[in-house]
C-alpha cells in the first residue's frame, strides 16, 4: 500500500511540475535498492524543499497545513500519545476536542498509522500536516524531561545515596587517586556529569564552567559571549564531578597541581560533538572549562554573517582572488575564525589545494588540510607556513600573525601566488596597517600582498520570540552621535525575556563589520606613510561603513539593541 501511495504521489509532484520524470525515477530506484521512503529521498536529494513539499501533501490529501514553530501544545494533549508511538510514526498530538484528536502527521496516506495512533491513545484522530523536520523538533521540545525536572530527579539519587556522599565529603581534594576514580564511575555522578554536557549542548552554549568555591560548587555557561550561572551543587561533590569530566577527557585525575587540556566526543541526536577541556587548579580544588565546539552552531554562509550588501560583494571579491592577503581583525571572541572559515567553505572545491595552521583546530572542514599547531614540538605557524609552501597550496589559513617572522613568510606567499588568511589584535580596519608597520613590515610590502582588512565585533540579537518596542533613553542614543532627525525617526527594541532565550530578551548574534578593501588611493596613503585616522576618512570617503556605523543600522532594522552597541564599541564613540 504505502509504495503504490508513494508512486503515486511521485507522480502527482511531477505533474505539477515539481519534480521532473528523471528525478522521480533516481527516486524510485533507490526505493527498490534501498528501501525508505519517497519523502525523504524527495528532500535528500534536495528535488524540493521540505515545506513545498508538505503543503503540497496537504493540498492534495485536502487536509491543513500546519506550522508548528507557531503554535504552542498543552502538555496534557502531549500525553495523549506515548513518546514511543510519536516517534516511530512521526507524529504529534496538537489538540483536543472531544472525542478527537487533531494529530500533525508527514504521510495522511498511511491508514494504519492513523489506526494505530487511534488504538494507543483512545481518539479519533483527525490528521493535519507538518513538514517531517518540524515534527522531529517538536518530539524532541514536547517530549524530552524538562532539565530542571531532571537535575531535581539526579540531585535527590545523590542524596539518598549516603553513603556515596560520604565517601566525596572527606577528605575534600586529597581522596586518593583510587577513591576518586572509582567516585567517578557512581552512577549519580555519571548522570550528573552528562546532564550538565547535554543541558549545555541543547542550550547552544560554548563554554561550561566548573567552579570550586569555599562552600559550593558553582556551574556556569557562556551563551551568546556572556556566562549565566545554571546551577549551584554541594562542594562535597566536586571531587568526583571533576574527576568524571578528567576521566572522560582522557586527563590524569592523580594530578591536580598543575594545569592539563584534554579532549572529548559526545554523541547526541546522532550527531558527534567534540568538547575541548582545560583544567587549573584554584585555592579550592580544580577549575574546569569545557569548551563546545558543536558544527552545527557554526555559521559559513556568510550571507548570515551581518555584512551589507556593498561589505558583502568586496568579500566575495578578494575572496575569488588568485592571490594576496585577507586579514581579519577584532578582540578575542568576536568571530574572527567564523569569518575564515565561511571564507574557506566559498573557495572550498576539488580543484582547490587548501591548508591551515590553527592554534587550536577548533572545527574539522571536509576537504580542507588542517594543521594544529604544538610548540613543543617546535611546530610554530612560522614553521608550518614553510612547510606549506612546499605542499603545493592554493590557499592558506594562517591562525593568527603574532610576529615578524610570520608576517614576513605569509606576506611572501600572498606576492607570490597563493591567498593567504589570517587575523590580527587591532581595534578596526585602518589601525591594522599601523600593527603591521610596528611588527616590522614595511610599507610597500603590505601594499603588494594585503588585498581586504576586515574589523569585526559581535552583537547579540534581540530574542524574536519576546521581542517588543523599547523606551530607551534619549541620553543613551546621543552617544551614538546620531542626528536629531535620525533620534526622531528611531525605533529601538528590546526583549522582555522568555524561556526560548533563558530569560535574557536576547538569542543569538550577529557581526559588525568594517570592511576595507586596499585600493589604489589606499595604497597611496600607506606609502606615504600616512596615520590611521588619515586611512580612515579616505576610506570613509571610498564608502567605507565603521563598526560603529554598522551597529546603527543593526539598531535602526530592529536587530538589536543600543545597550548591545555600545558594549562592543565604547573606544569607537566620541
């Protein structure tokens, strides 16, 4: 039944235009091979988008399309499925009327799906359709425990457990290696240390903070750039808590005196996360940071970046460039390697040699060689950039320019065919010229290699979901220097705080961008040896935007707020 439904549902999409006859039959081949189902090989093979495709089910099946990021499910409803039942069938309980249940559903075609969601909950069901993505999101939001629900339930196995409590109240930080081991390895302290991991993980974090105090355990995460204390535990279990994190990171757990790194995977939701650990020890035991470095939090389309239109294109351009030098700049965390790397995913193809020294590799890109650095080992990026050259590159990602002897080998390969990447520490676009000059570079050698400067800060956005007009202060904008018509005409927003943005009234972020390209006229002035702030009023003039100018037209479209902008850019006002 359900094949012969599909064949004819294949054919309907081609009918209408849809899909073309050669595509429905790669489908149905791969059906016959395979197994599976026409819906999802339809949206694998990207024949057609996942929504078009649903509302197009819907139309035919004369059924509602439903959208379910819009609507929000009584609890109760919920139940009325077992997580069992919705899962296997994709399925999920919207509403109640009666005797009836209004349940979404990806395939209506499927009656004994519809009859045995009926024998499971008791309901006449009603089917409406959703795209199978938002059914999954859904399942996973509805049915998974709630973490507070869940680090209540691990807190009171703990505390029944006394004797396990005991063995971690005494004696503090100096338990033998062995007691500390086999502490690790108790069950409570396992489901604690993966609760507060997949917690942090499903909350987008990228930083989790274990925190021994005097007389508690401190756990904080760094959402968006900024920590939030989540939780506050017994000091009496950090002992075991951080020997579990250094036993799964593959550390020494009998040495707690001096600093160590190490390294983790956690699969969740079928995908791998790798978690980069570091330890130090404090006045109170161990302080450990768990970096998350989860690809699918990584932005490389660089049309979601911020750029403008004018900022976009000159990036784009340089980026197409056989060779020379793109440099980005700003303060640690903001969003330097982002940039790189969606710069590094356009020019990524099979014909393109790319290479990278990093320090650290923070994320693995298919089809690029990526190199970690390790100076012990005496592999410095001076060191790797030589050997690079021999690798016969196209292209060359170098981490960071901390000295003159990199700089000079990077500007060598970027004069003589190859584009190089890189960062630097200045606080906008023009001043990197003068970092450069002062690291030892002359003038005419930035002029024949540097191609595009880029400055950059990250702002966060104002949660969609609670997002609402702000009365902010007229005092506050003035020192944004805008004009009284600009005052006049703006309108700020804020967030109010809810639970989609942990209550912050902000969720995600953004970039602001200054974008110099080296043109003819910009050479010119560097030659000269002219001052940054010279550089800047040509670039001005050129149509160059500032950070600051770029946060304003992020403030003017409702992106984000003044308190945001005047956070990253209090060196730039005045």
């Amino acid at each position: 039944m359900k094949d012969k439904l599909s064949i004819k549902l294949g054919f309907e999409l081609v009918a209408s235009g849809y899909i073309g006859k050669k595509q429905l039959q790669t489908i149905l081949n791969l059906e016959k091979t395979y197994g599976g189902d026409l819906y999802d090989y339809l949206v694998e093979k990207g024949y057609i988008d996942e929504e078009t495709l649903a509302k197009f089910i819907a139309n035919k099946k004369n059924l509602p399309y439903v959208s379910l990021h819009d609507i929000e499910i009584d609890p109760e409803v919920i139940k009325l499925i077992p997580e069992k039942v919705a899962r296997r069938y994709t399925v999920l309980p919207i509403a109640k009327d009666g005797r009836e249940l209004t349940v979404a559903m990806a395939n209506p075609f499927d009656l004994p799906i519809i009859n045995d969601i009926e024998f499971a909950s008791g309901f006449l069901v009603v089917p409406v359709v959703a795209s199978k993505t938002d059914i999954k999101k859904a399942i996973d939001r509805y049915y998974r425990q709630r973490p507070e629900e869940l680090l209540s339930e691990i807190m009171q196995v703990i505390e029944q457990e006394v004797e396990k409590v005991e063995i971690l109240d005494a004696p503090k930080e100096e338990m033998p290696s062995e007691e500390l081991k086999s502490a690790a390895q108790e069950a409570p302290i396992v489901r604690l240390a993966n609760f507060i991991i997949t917690d942090a993980i499903n909350k987008k974090v990228s930083d989790i903070h274990v925190e021994p105090y005097e007389d508690e355990l401190r756990i904080r995460f760094r959402i968006d750039g900024f920590l939030h204390q989540v939780m506050k535990l017994s000091r009496s279990l950090h002992p075991a808590l951080s020997s579990r994190i250094k036993v799964m990171s593959d550390m020494d757990i009998s040495e707690r005196r001096i600093p160590q790194d190490g390294r983790m995977k956690v699969k969740l939701e079928n995908r791998m996360i790798d978690l980069r650990v570091s330890s130090i020890p404090t006045i109170f035991g161990e302080k450990i940071v768990i970096r998350i470095l989860d690809e699918s939090n990584l932005v490389l389309d660089m049309f979601k970046l911020g750029f403008d239109q004018r900022e976009l294109e000159e990036f784009k351009k340089a980026i197409k460039s056989p060779f020379g030098m793109i440099l980005v700049t700003g303060p640690t965390g903001s969003g330097k390697t982002t940039t790189l790397y969606s710069a590094l995913d356009t020019v990524n193809r099979e014909e393109v040699n790319i290479i990278t020294a990093e320090d650290p590799v923070e994320y693995y890109l298919k089809g690029i060689n990526q190199v970690q650095m390790n100076e012990k080992a005496g592999l410095n990026f001076a060191e790797a950039l030589r050997s690079f050259l021999r690798q016969d590159p196209d292209v060359i990602l170098v981490g960071e320019i901390r000295d003159l002897e990199t700089a000079e080998i990077a500007i060598k390969a970027a004069q003589t065919g190859h584009l190089v990447l890189s960062t630097l520490h200045t606080n906008d676009a023009p001043s990197t010229i003068d970092r450069l000059i002062n690291i030892g570079i002359p003038p005419f050698m930035i002029t024949s290699a540097v191609i595009l400067i880029i400055a950059q800060r990250l702002v966060r956005k104002i949660c969609p979901s609670c997002k609402q007009v702000a009365n902010t202060p007229r005092e506050k904008l003035e020192l944004l220097g805008l004009t009284r018509k600009e005052l006049h005409d703006l309108k700020c927003y804020q967030g109010a705080g809810c639970k989609a943005c942990n209550h912050t009234g902000y969720k995600g972020r953004i970039g602001l961008f200054e974008v110099l390209p080296i043109t003819d006229e910009i050479k010119d002035l560097i030659k000269q040896g002219a001052a940054a702030s010279e550089l800047r009023k040509a670039a001005a003039v050129l149509g160059m935007k500032t950070i600051k100018e770029s946060g304003i037209e992020k403030l003017k479209e409702g992106i984000t707020t003044v308190d945001e902008i005047l956070r990253v850019i209090p060196k730039m006002l005045g």
